[in-house]
C-alpha cells in the first residue's frame, strides 16, 4: 500500500461527465489498498470566466479581492468530486487551502506557501478517506485568502506530496508524458519514460509547458518523485526524479522551444564600466526578466548589448532601454519580436563534447541563421528568425537521434 497525491487538471474535471470519470479512476485505485490524497485544478475555462467578471466590475480590482473571487472555482471541482466519490461508496472528505492549512505569505495572486499542517489529511487517510484537496490556494498569516498563480495546483500536489512524505506525486493531465519535444512540431518525438528534475526544470523555463516552474523547483528540493500521466488514456506516463542511470548513453532528453520571445539591441554605447547596468539596472526594477544577454565590442571603442525579455514586457521594456539609451548617448536601439529560442537540454553534455557544435552544425545545414546563444551545464539555447521554428526543431531532433524507439501517437487534443 502507497500513499500518492494525484493532481488533475482543469481540462480533466471539465464536464460533470469528466469530474464522474476521474472518480471512478480514484475509486478504482482505492478499491486496490492505495492512500489516495486529490489536488484538483478549477474546471476549464472558470478561472477565465471569473477574471473576466472581475474586468468588468473594476479595471484594476484589488488583487486580494480577486484571490478571494478566484480561489471559489477549485472549490466548485472538490466539491463535485467529493459528491461523486460518494456515489461510488468510496468515502471522502474535501478541503479548501484554508483547511487543510496550507499557509502563505500574503503576496497575493502570486503567493508562495510556507507551512502545510498535514494533521487533518493524515486524519481522514487513517480512516479510509479520500483526501481531495483544492489546488491553486492558501491562507496568509490574517486568515486571508491567497492564490499561488496560474497553474498553481501543480505547486499544491508537490507541497502536499512533500508534507505527507508520499510515495509518489502524480500530475495528470491530457497528455501522457514528457515529450522529447513537442508532438505538434514534431509528430516523431517520443515519449520519455524519465528524466531528471534538472532537465525538466530546463524544459519547463524554457517553454515546455507540460509542468509549471515551481512544481519541478519544489519537487526537487524535497526529493518528491513526480509522474506525469494521461487522465484519458492508461500508461506509465514518464517519471522526474533524481534517479538517471543512463546519463552516460542520453546525450540530449528533449528540445524545448520558447515563442514568447523578444529581442532589443542597444547599439553604439561608451564602452565603460557599468554600462550594463546602467541599461538593465531599471528593466529588472520594473521586475521585467531578461533571458538571453549578448555584448560586442566595437573597434571603435563602443559596445553593443543584445537582451531578450518575454513578449508581454517588449514594449516596457524598449521604452526603457531607449532612455537609457538616451542618457549614455548610444547610438540606436532597435528591437524585434520575430523570433524564437530553441533549446537542447540533457545531464548527458557532462560526459559528453561537441554537443553545441553538433547543434550548430545541423542548424546551419539548413541555412538557419543564428543570432544569439545562451549555454549553461545542461542546456544550449539559439534565438533564431521566427519562422525557423519548426525546421529547426525537427532538424536538431533528427541530428540527436531523438526519433529513437518508439513513436508518439498523434499529438493529444483537450477533451
């Protein structure tokens, strides 16, 4: 017998019919002497539908306001569930973030958790129950209602999954694993059957969006083995963990790919100490992220720096570059939006040389054009034009190998 904390997501409890379905995959596994704890996401298209209310009574609504009126669409889904399990004679108890507790700061809409009393939950676990548990919420230190951010449920299986020392946490959602990259571009990836934390914290800051950051962050801090599988379809799913024995034979696990990139290039600026952060100084205190960084010096004593900042920030952030620019009398600034980051990522490039000029050498087989490179211990990264995107992917998938073994179904579609 296990304890496991499963997680579905919004798609997966959608309908009333999808909410039956999931109870009777729980049902059947505690029919089987597994202690089962449920995180569950909003149904799909709630959360939405409640900001958009929220937009139509303020501009700007007060962001603990907003926690309050979103954190109602999880309890909606316990609620459902809970009833359900009931029906199938399997007992459980629902809980919202405040009762469980799951304690946060009070940064609301985006709220970190502190402390989790698993009391309660062990409680009901010891009398046969059901834990099911709403996701994407907390209670700060006032008793006030807090959110963790989009995709927060994910964070709420990890921490649950941390605080009752489970066996397993299980994200399911509507694919059936990790990819090695995704199907949708290449219809010949594959399904990993496990890779590391590392490589899939990689994979999820560089744009594969199968498991939100900090669920992999928290997970690995706190050794939780992660499995992410398919509510829909049964399977093994693909397992995160520490464990990798074969680092030595995979060079690379996955190629991820980012196309909410932008790109700003401050030309012509004195070449002096701290010119750098004279220009990304006020981007980072207007809590913008800068990814990629590249400076040139010139011959003629000048430098030029090269950034890129996420697609929703550009406009800010050019602004700011610009009068920046202005008070270090540089030459231009100029920016582009048409463009993507495409990244190789794998613990296999310890062992292993040559992996960026194997890259380089594939893209440049097919006449792509590289115009900035970003490399850490297990990953390397290209911003590349825009509409190389797919070309590129497929290239570095087949000059890696990745299409090894078998091959992916069709790519998933939302029930």
């Amino acid at each position: 017998m296990a304890l496991i904390v499963q997680k579905y997501g919004g798609t997966s409890v959608g309908t009333v019919e999808r909410i039956g379905r999931v109870a009777d995959k729980i049902a059947a596994q505690r029919k089987k002497g597994d202690d089962l704890v449920v995180v569950v996401s909003a149904m799909s298209g709630e959360t939405d539908r409640l900001t958009e209310m929220a937009g139509q009574i303020h501009d700007h609504p007060p962001a603990a306001d907003v926690d309050v009126l979103l954190s109602t669409g999880e309890q909606v889904t316990i609620a459902l569930l809970s009833m359900a399990l009931a029906k199938r004679e399997c007992p459980a108890r629902c809980y919202t973030g405040s009762q469980v507790p799951i304690r946060t700061d009070n940064a609301y809409s985006k709220a970190r958790i502190r402390e989790i009393g698993p009391e309660r939950m062990r409680a009901d676990l010891d009398e046969g129950r059901v834990v099911v548990v709403a996701g994407f919420q907390g209670v700060d230190e006032d008793g006030r209602i807090t959110t963790l951010g989009r995709g927060g449920s994910d964070t709420t299986a990890v921490a649950l999954a941390a605080a009752l020392k489970a066996d397993e946490c299980q994200i399911y959602t509507d694919v059936d694993g990790v990819y090695t990259t995704d199907p949708r571009v290449e219809p010949r990836a594959k399904r990993l059957e496990k890779i590391t934390f590392e490589e899939m914290l990689e994979m999820a800051s560089l744009g594969s969006k199968v498991l939100q950051i900090r669920a992999v962050e928290f997970a690995g801090k706190y050794n939780v083995p992660l499995r992410v599988l398919s509510t829909f379809e049964d399977g093994p799913g693909t397992l995160i963990s520490y464990e990798d024995d074969n680092v030595e034979e995979a060079v690379i696990s996955g190629i991820a790919f980012n196309k909410d990139e932008a790109q700003i290039t401050v030309a012509g600026i004195p070449d002096k100490p701290g010119v750098a952060y004279r220009i990304l100084g006020p981007i980072a205190d207007a809590n913008i992220e800068v990814d990629v960084i590249v400076q040139n010096v010139s011959k003629d004593g000048s430098t030029d720096l090269t950034f890129t900042v996420h697609h929703r920030d550009y406009d800010t952030a050019l602004e700011l570059a610009r009068k920046s620019a202005a008070e270090l009398e540089a030459r231009e600034v100029s920016g582009n939006t048409d463009i993507v980051k495409i990244s190789i990522v794998g613990v296999g490039m310890h062992s292993h040389a040559g992996v960026a000029s194997r890259m380089f050498e594939a893209l440049a087989n097919e006449g792509i054009n590289i115009l900035m490179i970003s490399t850490s211990e297990i990953k390397v990264s290209v911003v590349v034009q825009a509409r190389y995107l797919e070309l590129g992917v497929r290239a570095l998938h087949d000059a890696f190998e990745l299409n090894k073994g078998p091959v992916s179904p069709e790519a998933p579609e939302n029930w």
